[in-house]
C-alpha cells in the first residue's frame, strides 16, 4: 500500500463533491497519490461531467491499484440525482461514508483520510444522534484524548493555528464544561501537533476565557480558579506554555510568529480569528486520533451547491496537509 487518502464526500447535496473534484483537478499529475472517493459514484460522475474537469474516475478493484483516482459507494443503492439541498438520503449517505473512511483509517487501508462537509442540521432531522464528524470519529476509534486544531495562512503566509478546549456546546455552558483536564489536553496536543508539523518548537499560548483575561478577577474568575492553574502545571512539566492571556490581542501576537498555536477556550473564540484570516485556505485537523483526519473549514453551502461556484482551497489545503502528516508518519 503507497499514499491512499481517503475522501468521505459528505453531504451530496452541498458543495463538497465539488470541491473533492476541483482540488483533485487542480493538481492532478503533479503529485503521485491515490485517492480513494467514498460516497454515490453516480452523484461524482455526473458531477465530473458538469464541470468539465475530465479526471479519470475508476471503480475501486483493491488497494494494488496505481496512482489514481477511484470510487466506492458504501451505501447498498446509488442516490437519485437532483435531491434536494437537506435529503435525509443524502444525510443518511454522508454518515454512511464518514463511517466507512473512518473505519478503513482504522484497519490501515488508508493513510490519511480527509471529510468533505456534512450539514449537522440534517444528519439529526435523518435520525441521527450526531455532534459533528470530529466527535463521530473519536468514538468510532473509541478515542477520548482528542481536540479540535484549526489552522491556515493569512495572504502574507503566516500561519494561524488554533486548538480548542471546547468545541460544540452553547456559549453559557462553558464556563461550566472548561476543566483543568481539557485545557491540559488542548496544550498537550498542540504541543505535539508541532512536532507533527516539525516546526523548530512548540509555544503555545493559553487564551482567557473573560474579557481582559478577567482582569485579575474583577470580570470573572476562571483564570484565577482553572485555567491559570492548568498552565502553571503544564509549564512544571516543562510545556513551553503562556497564559492566560486576553483573547482580543493574543491572536495578533500568534500571527507576527510570537507563538506557534493558540489554544482557545470556547468554538468562536478560536474561529472567528482564524477565519478572518485564512476562510478560504483554513483546514480542520482532529487532534489525538489514532489515524489522520483532516477537513475543509467551510460547510455545505447550500445556497452555491450545484453551480459551479465553490472555491477549492479549503479542501486543496486540507488534502495537502492530509499527505505531509501521512509521509512523515510512514
């Protein structure tokens, strides 16, 4: 077996067969990789037809193969075209491939395994317990020491990237669900995914959770009670670790390169900054798995999905990452 990225394709009625095309056009014969397309081959055939993108789309006969790009539908039956944007057949499809590039990770068929985007809102009104594809996985791999990482370039080339503490909870809950453990963990992977990275060190800066990282308490005490805490002990164990800093600025200092990542207390705390600076080449990479998993930073677009009109940096930048993490970990 030699450089096999899977691609779970998503939500069929969203942009992110699209996308899978267009980055996999983009730089097709310049980079030997197989790429294996899980989802409705019917949906990614006409879809290639559509755009005018010519790629040589194989049926997937074994792992033997050479270089290319094929397909396998996981699902018992092909999908009818033209389903509307939010089917639950298209919601049921896209976990049914999640599923099934998770498992095949697990197995080692696949050396990195990227997921185009799904629609939450629909997998759940399909009948699906669902949270997000990052928590979909670390339960299938049965994996409890995981985080979020978001990362990309500003248009000068310097790099945001940002780990997060807690990830899909209401905004009032966090002060109740952020722990000394999960900070911990957040910095602990950080730290790590700069090796991954081999990035010369691994300085990671802690973010506050109140304005002004509470200004001594005065605004709330989390720093004072887990976070501050959290940090001292990391540095005891000789983390190379800051904090807590104040939200509004410590983005500012991590993008002119005075830390290597940024761990943030809460979803928007993080992605709101790294969106800003890196929304069409930002890439999702899910920390502490036991097999590489990373995705585009968008959603589904229904509102664009079926024009033409999606842009493939996302995912051209999710997969790049996908084959560097997958050459130096073999």
């Amino acid at each position: 077996m030699k450089n096999w990225i899977g691609i779970s394709l998503g939500d069929i009625t969203g942009i992110g067969p699209e996308v899978t095309l267009k980055a996999i056009a983009a730089e097709e014969g310049k980079i030997e990789t197989h790429y294996l397309l899980i989802g409705d081959e019917n949906c990614v055939q006409r879809l290639n037809e559509k755009l005018g993108l010519g790629l040589s789309l194989n049926p997937f006969t074994g792992y033997q193969a050479p270089d290319g790009v094929y397909l396998i539908n996981p699902g018992p039956t092909s999908l009818p075209g033209n389903l509307p944007c939010g089917s639950p057949l298209a919601a049921n499809a896209a976990v049914a491939a999640l599923k099934d590039a998770g498992q095949r990770c697990l197995r080692g068929e696949l050396d990195a395994m990227a997921t185009a985007p799904v629609n939450k809102e629909s997998i759940i009104k399909a009948g699906h317990s669902f949270v997000g594809q990052t928590e979909f996985l670390s339960e299938l791999a049965g994996a409890r020491r995981t985080a979020m990482m978001l990362l990309g370039p500003d248009v000068h080339g310097r790099w945001l990237r940002v780990a997060l503490a807690t990830v899909h909870i209401p905004i009032r809950a966090v002060p109740e669900k952020l722990t000394a453990e999960k900070i911990t963990l957040a910095v602990e992977l950080a730290a790590q995914s700069c090796r991954d990275l081999c990035l010369s060190r691994a300085r990671i800066a802690v973010c506050g959770l109140n304005p002004h990282a509470g200004e001594g308490g005065k605004f709330g005490d989390e720093e004072i009670t887990t976070i501050g805490p959290a940090v001292e002990a990391l540095k005891k164990r000789g983390f190379d670790v800051v904090g807590p800093l104040s939200g509004d600025t410590v983005f500012h200092y991590a993008l002119r390169g005075d830390f290597d990542a940024v761990v943030a207390m809460y979803h928007d705390q993080g992605l709101a900054p790294l969106k800003a600076v890196a929304f069409d080449s930002g890439i999702n990479w899910t920390l502490g798995l036991p097999f590489i998993r990373t995705s585009p930073d968008h959603g589904t677009a229904y509102d664009i999905a079926g024009q033409g009109l999606a842009n493939p940096s996302s995912m051209m930048a999710a997969l790049g990452l996908a084959r560097q993490l997958a050459a130096r970990r073999g």
